[in-house]
C-alpha cells in the first residue's frame, strides 16, 4: 500500500495533496503533470469512515483492563488514521 499514482501518466500524488482531499469532503486530486482528475473509490471512504471510530467498540475493554484514559487513546488513534489514510485511499478516473 503505497502512494498511488496517476492513471494516465504515472506520476505519483503527493501526501498533502491526498491529505487535503480526504479531510476536504474527498474532493477529485487533479495530477499535476497531465491534468487529469481523479476520484476516490466509495471501499476508501467506507474504510476511513470505519477506522475513526472504531476504538470506541472497545472502549469498555480498554478502560477495564488497561485502564488508560479513552480520551487521550481516541485522539491519538484518529491522528494514527489521519496520517495512514493517503496510503488507504485509491482513485479512479472516470470515463
């Protein structure tokens, strides 16, 4: 899972501008180099949508067995997602 690339000609997207389209309402990325735009697949919104709150079905676990404070746990996850999710998210070009 690395960095996906431009359809057309091959040219890898950069992090931020990924970054910016998922925490944008997944807007299209346009490549740089041949203007062509992509967009996110519905799978890459649906994973990113269940990872966020997914530690919240095991918050009773988590309190009770390692006794950590959930707040600190939940935001530290959802900054775990936030910097994976440009590795999570793919694009296709729509003909």
């Amino acid at each position: 899972m690395f960095i996906q690339k431009c359809k057309s000609c091959s040219t890898q997207f950069k992090w931020t501008t990924i970054l910016k389209s998922i925490w944008s309402g997944y807007k299209p990325i346009e490549c740089v180099n041949c203007k062509t735009k992509h967009y996110p697949r519905l799978i890459s919104r649906i994973i990113i949508a269940v990872c966020i709150p997914s530690p919240l079905l095991f918050q009773n676990f988590l309190y009770n067995s390692v006794k950590l404070n959930l707040l600190l746990v939940y935001f530290i996850w959802v900054f775990i997602v936030v910097l994976v999710s440009p590795l999570l998210v793919r694009y296709f070009i729509k003909e």
